[in-house]
C-alpha cells in the first residue's frame, strides 16, 4: 500500500485543493495505477464533488496496487497555502502516514496521519441534461456575484437564443445574458429549454475557487435537475460538481 | 458501540411535553433509561437538559437563530425567506423546522437524483446527534460559523421532521421539557437504584458533583456503590448552601439560640472560587461558570490564598478604587460580559470579600462547624485592600445586631446574613435552612429630591485621584444648635476636572483640625470650615450609626445617611451654609420616603 506521485505546478494543485476544500471536510483520495479519483458529498448532501485526474497529469507517478487515503481538507488545505509559484508537490504514502513534500528553494515535508474515513461507494451520476453551456469562468464568476449582492438563490435559464442567470429577491433583480454572439460563450447547446434555481451558497463557493483552476466551464443542466459543472484541468484530467436544486 | 435510536428518544420527549404530571414525567423517564445502553446514558440525560454538558463547563454551541435557520435553508433546499416567514407564523424554530421539512422533503439532496442505490439511509442515534453537537459547539477560530452550519446542515439533512423540531429546539437553546434535575434523579433511583430509598444517596452526589450525565453513567456502571464514592473534587462546583429570611433581630436570634455570627451581605456577586493550583475558576450562585468575567478575581486568588488547592466561597463587589466606596451591584453586571472584558475590568474594579471555606487541600470541610471554616479560611487567606473576609462579628444582643445591621446598609450592603455558631453548623450544601438567615429589609426607598451639602471635610484620594480629593465629608444644618451634622461620604458624580480642582477650591477653608460647628464621628484626613455648598443626591436615606445627622431622631443610637450618593454636578456658590438642606428637612425626607416593597 504505497504510492508517490509529484504535481508540476504546486499552485494548481493548491487550487483544486482549496476548491474542494471549501465544501467538504473530509473525503478519500482512490489511487490507481491509471490516475487519482476522488468523489465526495458535501456533509448536508446537497452537493458532490467527482475529481479525475489521469497518471499523465503527473511529472512523476507510481502506483503498484489502488490505495485509498482519508484526508482532511482543512489541514491540508493550510499546508498547500505554504505554496510560492514555482514549487512542485509531491504526495507518499508509506508506512500508513501521507507524506506531502513542498520542492522549491528548500524541500518541505509535512507529515500528516490518515484518517478513516467510512467507505461509502456513491453512483457515477447519470442526469439526462437539456442544456449544455461552455463559457469562461471568469464571466460565471462575476455573475455569481453579482447574483450574491440580491439573493441567496439564483436561477439559471437556457433559452434557444441565450443562456441567463437570473436572482431576484425583494432588493430586487438580476439578469445576466449570455447571448450566443457574446464573447463569453464558447459553445452553446440546449435540447429543449431549461430553468432551475440553486444555492448561492454552494454555486458561489464552487465557482470562486474553481475559477482559479480553469478558463472555461462547461454547465449542465435541466429543468429542475441538479447542474454539474465542469473545470478541465490544464494538466490534464477534470474537476466535476454536481449540485441539487433548490425547489422554490 | 450500542447506542439508541434518536427517533425513540423524540418519541418520549413528546409524550413528556404532553403531560403536566411530574410522576408521569419521571415513569416516562425510567422507560427511556432502562431502554438506553449504558455508552450513550449520559447523552440522553444531557439532551434532556438541553444542554451538551452542565452548565458550569461553560460550554455553547455559538449557534443563534439566524446560523440555524440557514443551516436548516441548506438542508431542506427550501430558501432563507421562506423559512423565515414560516418561523414568524409559527413563533417555534422547531415547528417550522417540522413543517419545512415535511412539505419539502423531495429533492433536496443531490443523491436522489444520481439515482443512487447505494445512497445509504441511515437512521439517527442518539450518539450521532450529540457527537455531531458536541462538533459544533468546539468549533471555534477563523471559519467556525461555516463549520457549524455545515455540521448543523448535516444532521438536519439525515433527521426526520420530527426530530429536526428536537434538534432545532435544542440548539436555539428553546427545549423547554420542563423536566427538572430532581426528576431526572427520581427516574434514575427508581430505573438503576431499587427506587425511592436511595434517592438520598443520589441526591447527596449531586450536591457534591452536580452533573446528571456522569451521576447517570456511573450508576449503570458501578451501581449505588460507585455513588457512594463521589466526594468534593476541586474544579467540580458543589451545589450552594442558601438562607432562609427574616426580619427581625428577635426573631433572628431567637432562631439562633441567642448568639450568632453576624456578617455583611454584600451588594454583588456570590462566587463559589475554586483553586486548583495556579488554575483558578469562579462559578455563580446558580454554577454558571464565570471564570471568563473576572480575570483579576483569578489573580488576586492566585496571589493571595496561599493553600494549593481551595474552594472558598465569598462575594464580588465592584468598588470605586479612588475612594474606596462600595458600588450597587448593577455596576458589577457591566462586568458579566464575553467581550472587552479587559475593558470592562479596568472600569469596574471589583473586591473579593470571603465568607466560607469548603476544601482545602484535599480536607473536606463542609462538615465541618462554621467557626472551624472560618478559621481556616483565615489561615489561608493573605487580606489585602482587595481580597478580605467579608466583615463579621459575633453578637447576642438586638442592639448590637441592629447597630450592625444600620452599619452594613449605609456601607452599601444589602443587610446581614447571620450564622449559627453551633456544633452542627455545617455547610449544607443545596440546601436552605436555618442554620443561616438573611437579615434584609421588607422594603427598599427611593431618594426622589436633590439636597444641597456642605462640604466639611475631605479624604486623600488614591490611584487616578492620587494628590486630591477621592471623597468629601457633607453635612446637613442643623439650626437648633447652629452645627453641621455629617450625613455621607460622596466620591461619586465628579468630573475629572472637577477633581482635579478640589483642593484649589477648597484651599482657603482648610484648618488643621475639626471645625467646632462641625458635629461629626467619622475623621476626616482634610477638614474644612463649613463654607462650600454642593447638590447632592442618592439612592435612598437610611439608618446609619456612622453619621451624625438626625442622630437618635428615628431610633435610639442611630443617625441618618444617604446611600450611594451622586454630586449631581451643581456648585452651589450661591448658597451659604447655613442655607444647606437642614437635618429637621433630612428627618423630614427619610420618613416620607417611599418605601418599595421588595419581593420576597
């Protein structure tokens, strides 16, 4: 039960760490001999979070038998925050304790304990989407927050003519339209029109963190149906969340 | 690990909250304990109590109505709004919860839609629900609130309707069971302990270790014989002795067999003081642990007992430094707060006046006569200007007793508590009894007018009023025998100007000993001719054998005081002295003053 693998770029990682860090606490990392899988809910279930990342993402990998490895988050998620640009990271796990090595000017190794976390095996999800949205992350972004300042819910629309995100409270309204002629549309597909609402507070911790990962998120969705969104990892390999709606 | 389904504790909590009959409260208790495997015992019990641990650990969940109704948003995928329209229809976090959830129950989570067979539904136990608990109230530092409405959002999401509404009431702090200690003790004998006949046993643990969780957890243990065990552990409070009340110095000594202690009741804060050590903590008469509040009530005992280990008991008083006068025990509730405590520290210095000594390195004392506990209260106190024995002194007489009892009122006390002295005056703990009797007033009065002064002496004032005045000596006229009669020490209601000017005014009215006109029993360290006329007002006039003016007027040996008075801020330099408030105008006041009668 061992393996060793060393991520390029420490900041990435740090990303994706931090992106999922900020919904869920505790989670298991499957290592195989073809890559690293991690899917976990969020502690209330509304959310989940599916991580693929293949060998080749790595500058160096090995792998002898699937390892599974409980972490916490938080912890580790201060540990990356010790990260300058330019730092590689490598992860061990030997002799029951993860070893996360900081390689820069100096050589940092924290050691931290696994913990057991109990197995539960959840279902690929399988959500018959209507519509299916590329964009840049950076436009979701700021209309996610621009959705904060009114609400705590906000909607997303998909029409023939244009994607909308869409918040209303007693403060008042948002729109934001993505027609198909916008710059920030890359692709653009919908089967049939779809409307669905989620929650601020998760969509708003998904898509502040994960921007940092990816230039472009693809969004899919259907009337009433949860909304996965989805940041492909430069290096190689995605980083999926599928979020419940909220029913109004 | 066995545990206990949460959804068969919910069902008990409902039948309790439906019957108004203790013993059917207690039967009800005893079929849940027997139920319940000894691992999660003292879980249940605590939830019961609507609370994590007892509250003298200090410990809280941090969770306020609006985190739980966002907590509750999450769960139930239902919006903020909502919810919160719903619990303003409904009045009852829980209620709501209840309804929410029941109305809202589909597609909440993302599992029902990944059509999940593995989607594991696991039923809540009671060990679940207050680990989880337990979790949220020792989240703390950057990102606790998030934490916590996860946690909360987490459990919520797994509960049934019906037990959200318990588990909501119970972290807002609103589960009112109405189920009381003594109950749960009742269930416990009769469940565990071959019932009512060894109800005593119990009850005597809890007075030495009042935590029903861990009284519950050793009983299914070890069994009657492990209660038996429990002793006065430092750090553990014990359960407070307490008074009964009279109102008459015949009938107090009387009660007392003709002799007795009598003490000062201060105006403040009874605390139950544990060393352990260099570790101190401070618990309330009611054992909330104030320990937080009084960080140099902490100091002064580290400082100044000197056994290693102690539980003594005495009273906190605020007190203004610069001339030493006893304040009103609102002025100690600025005290009672979790944040800026270092401020309110440095505003309101407070004293530490000991009156009892229950353990002192490893000795149990509180069975122990009174005098034997005082006595060693007194080997190991240091007194100093801040920490002494609460004033005291025998008496056997009702003059003495009345005297003393006029004393403690003008100094700022609420009256006496008068002690026995016999061989079997232990301390009771949890108990009211005879053996101690308040001494107070029926009533309390009310100084509604202004009087105008004359200051006829003064006294050094210390720290921040070092170098002048902390306090005057003011007297009323008296124009009968054409002399100023004293009737209070003011310090108070001077601006920092007005201080620092003191002497300046005073300058010219200086002499080097008391004025002929002036009648007075207390010594002044300045005296003055009688000149300068202030307003002044206070709190009420009462009985003082201190002060000279109206002496013998009311009572045989006893003068006439204002009570916590106030410079109103008003010089009256238009007043001569002789058109001071007179004494006959003081008489007058005291006995028109109204009398608000106090609750018993």
């Amino acid at each position: 039960m061992s393996f060793r693998f060393v991520f390029s770029d420490a900041r990435e990682w740090r990303y994706i760490i931090e992106s999922i860090a900020a919904l869920i606490e505790e989670a298991t990392f499957v290592v195989t001999p073809e890559g690293v899988k991690l899917r976990a809910l969020d502690p209330s279930r509304v959310a989940m979070v599916d991580l693929e990342l293949p060998s080749t993402a790595f500058e160096e990998y090995s792998c002898e038998a699937e390892t599974r490895v409980g972490v916490n988050f938080d912890d580790m998620k201060k540990i990356l925050k010790r990260c300058k640009k330019d730092d590689k990271v490598e992860y061990e796990v030997a002799g029951g304790k993860l070893k996360i090595k900081i390689i820069g000017k100096a050589t940092r190794s924290f050691v931290l304990p696994l913990i057991d976390i109990g197995a539960e095996t959840l279902p690929t999800p399988r959500v018959a989407f209507t519509a299916r949205v590329k964009l840049l992350s950076d436009a979701v972004e700021e209309a996610i927050r621009d959705a904060e300042v009114i609400a705590d819910t906000v909607k997303l629309e998909a029409s023939e003519e244009m994607f909308a995100i869409k918040a209303m409270s007693d403060k008042g309204d948002l729109e934001v339209q993505f027609g198909r002629e916008s710059g920030s549309l890359i692709e653009y597909e919908v089967t049939e029109p779809a409307v669905a609402s989620y929650s601020l507070e998760y969509m708003g911790d998904i898509v502040k963190k994960s921007a940092k990962i990816a230039d472009l998120v693809t969004i899919e969705f259907a009337t009433n149906k949860p909304v996965a969104l989805t940041f492909e990892i430069p290096l190689g390999g995605r980083l999926v969340y599928y979020l419940a709606p909220r029913m109004e | 690990m066995a545990d206990i389904k949460f959804s068969e504790v919910v069902k008990i909590l409902e039948a309790i909250e439906s019957t108004s009959k203790r013993t059917e409260m207690t039967k009800l208790l005893v079929l849940l304990f027997k139920k319940t495997p000894s691992e999660v015992i003292d879980k249940v019990i605590y939830f019961i109590q609507g609370q994590l641990l007892p509250d003298w650990v200090g410990l809280e969940l941090g969770i306020g109505e609006k985190l739980a109704m966002r907590a509750l948003s999450i769960a139930s995928g239902v919006s903020l709004r909502t919810i919160e329209e719903t619990y303003k229809k409904i009045g009852d976090l829980g209620e709501a919860a209840e309804r929410v959830l029941t109305s809202k129950r589909r597609g909440t989570s993302i599992l029902d839609f990944l059509g999940a067979t593995g989607a594991t539904t696991r039923e809540l136990t009671m060990g679940r629900v207050y680990d989880t608990l337990m979790k949220i109230a020792k989240a703390t530092g950057e990102g606790a609130q998030d934490t916590k409405i996860s946690l909360l959002a987490s459990l919520l999401s797994e509960a049934s309707p019906r037990e959200a509404k318990y588990i909501l009431r119970f972290v807002t702090g609103r589960l009112r069971l109405g189920v009381a200690d003594m109950t749960i003790l009742d269930a416990l004998a009769e469940a565990f302990a071959g019932g009512k006949a060894r109800r005593d046993i119990l009850e005597r643990a809890y007075n030495v270790h009042p935590d029903l969780g861990y009284i519950a957890k050793v009983l299914v243990r070890e069994g009657i014989e492990g209660i038996k065990k429990f002793r006065i552990t430092p750090g553990v409070p014990v359960l407070p002795m307490l008074a009964e009340r009279l109102s008459s110095s015949s009938e107090i000594l009387a009660k007392l067999g003709g002799r007795c202690i009598a003490e000062y009741k201060y105006d403040g804060e009874r605390a139950q003081i544990h060393k352990i050590g260099d570790k101190v903590v401070i618990y309330s008469r009611r054992l909330e642990n104030l320990t937080h509040a009084f960080p140099d009530v902490c100091e002064l005992v580290r400082k100044h007992i000197k056994s290693k280990e102690a539980i003594i008991e005495g009273e906190i008083v605020a007190y203004n430094p610069e001339t030493d006068e006893l304040l009103p025990f609102q002025e100690l509730m600025h005290r009672r707060r979790k944040h800026n405590v270092e401020e309110a520290m440095r505003m309101y210095p407070v004293k530490l006046f000991l009156f009892d000594c229950l353990y002192v390195d490893g000795e149990e004392l509180t069975d122990a006569p009174l005098l034997m506990r005082k006595k060693k209260l007194i080997e190991i106190v240091e007194e100093t200007d801040r920490v002494s024995l609460a004033r005291w002194r025998i008496v056997d007489n009702t003059k003495d007793l009345e005297l003393f009892f006029n004393e403690a009122i003008s100094e700022g006390c609420e009256g006496l508590v008068c002690k026995s002295l016999k061989g079997d005056s232990i301390y009771q703990m949890g108990a009211r009894g005879w053996l101690w009797i308040k001494f107070k007033r029926d009533y309390r009065s009310e100084m509604t007018d202004t009087v105008d002064l004359v200051a006829v002496g003064a006294f050094w004032g210390k720290g921040k009023r070092g170098g002048t005045y902390g306090a005057l000596l003011l007297a009323a006229y008296d124009p009968e025998t054409d002399t100023f009669k004293t009737v209070c020490k003011c310090g108070s209601g001077f601006t920092d100007e007005d201080l620092a000017r003191l002497p300046e005014i005073f300058k010219p009215y200086v002499i080097p000993h008391k004025h002929p006109r002036v009648d007075s029993k207390i010594e002044a360290d300045v005296w003055f001719v009688p000149a300068i006329v202030l307003e002044v007002i206070g709190a009420e006039i009462t009985l003082s054998p201190l002060h000279t003016c109206g002496y013998g007027a009311i009572k045989e040996g006893v003068g006439l005081a204002i009570r916590f008075p106030r410079f109103t801020g008003r010089w009256r330099f238009d007043k001569k002295p002789e058109q001071a408030t007179t004494v006959k105008e003081i008489i007058e006041m005291y006995k028109r003053q109204k009398k608000v009668v106090r609750e018993a």
